[in-house]
C-alpha cells in the first residue's frame, strides 16, 4: 500500500511541529500519543521519522524509522516499524535497519501494522513477545534492551546489513516518491 500525501497539515504529537498529513500520518501520531500516554515514554526520548543513515556503493541511502526511542543519555534503545501489510514479512528489513544505526545499533525494534504488533531482539532477529502487551513500559524498556544487546557489526556483516537493507527498500519502492522528508537531516 502507497502512503498518499494530503493537501493539509497537522500538528506532530512529538514535535508540535507543523507536518504534511499522509494516509499513515494519523497511524503514526496514535503510535507516538499511546508509547506516551499509555506507556509513559518520554516525549524528548523520541524522534519521529528518524532516519538510519547507510552508505552502499559510495553513496549515502537514508532508511525511515517511523519512532525511534532513545535513553536520556542518547543511547538507541527501541525502533519502531509501521508497515503497511503482514507485519511478518517486515520483519528481517526492520532487524537490518535496527543492525546498521551508528553509532551503536537499536537492540530492539517493533513492527506493526497497527493491528498486531511484534518485539524483536535486533540481535538474533527473536520474537521477544506478540501484541499490545508486548510492547515495554518506559520504566522496564533500558533493562529490556540490556538484557538483549546487539553489539556494534564487524565491518563485513555490517556490509551486508546494509546491502539486505538496501535489497528490501528496492523491492518496495519509494513509499512517497522520497516526500516523506525523514525527521533528523
């Protein structure tokens, strides 16, 4: 499914900045208003639209994390994947990402569709938990990520990291053209 874009604006949940309003915008500001209010994450841990810098063949490819959530001292903790079909075959495309963030990899990412939602350990690629439940309170989420950590990559598996990254977003496509403006460039 192709994100369309609308001939209006909305207020980011996060940011109070002023976006372009899209088919999966309101999806994403739920996902942001519910880690916040449901789960207590604090709003300036999280950066929406952030964007997983990755350079294949000498050039410099950004790939889209719909929320990203970081600890207070920077460190990345958690991505957060909205995908616009089975949330199982996003899987391994999401771990990639997670895998190549510098300097130091998300351990663990959700996937979701908004209508199931997976855990993963970035690491090993492991479903950690299914459903609304799974996703981790603010409090329990820097225990979480330590008990699963995943490492920085060698240079060669980070290689390929980003090559399987690189591989899924040509099989997709641009989501928008290149319109969905990533939040941190």
């Amino acid at each position: 499914m192709h994100e369309v874009f609308f001939e209006r604006v909305i207020t980011d949940y996060l940011t109070g900045a002023t976006i372009q309003d899209s088919t999966y915008e309101d999806l994403r500001q739920g996902l942001a208003r519910m880690l916040v209010e449901e789960k207590g994450y604090p709003r300036e841990c999280l950066r929406p639209k952030y964007a997983v810098e990755a350079e294949i063949d000498g050039r410099q490819e950004a790939f889209p994390i719909d929320i990203a959530a970081f600890a207070t001292d920077g460190t990345p903790l958690l991505a957060l994947f909205f995908c616009p079909g089975e949330v199982g075959t996003f899987v391994r495309e999401s771990v990639a990402a997670a895998r190549v963030h510098q300097p130091q990899p998300f351990p663990l990412l959700l996937v979701t569709d908004s209508k199931q939602i997976l855990l993963v350990a970035a690491q090993n690629a492991h479903l950690l938990g299914e459903g609304w439940y799974a996703v981790p309170h603010w409090e329990a989420l820097p225990a979480l990520a330590a008990a699963h950590p995943c490492p920085p990559l060698p240079p060669e598996r980070l290689a390929k990291e980003r090559r399987i990254l690189a591989a899924y977003a040509a099989l997709g496509g641009a989501c928008c053209g290149g319109a969905c403006l990533l939040g941190n460039r």
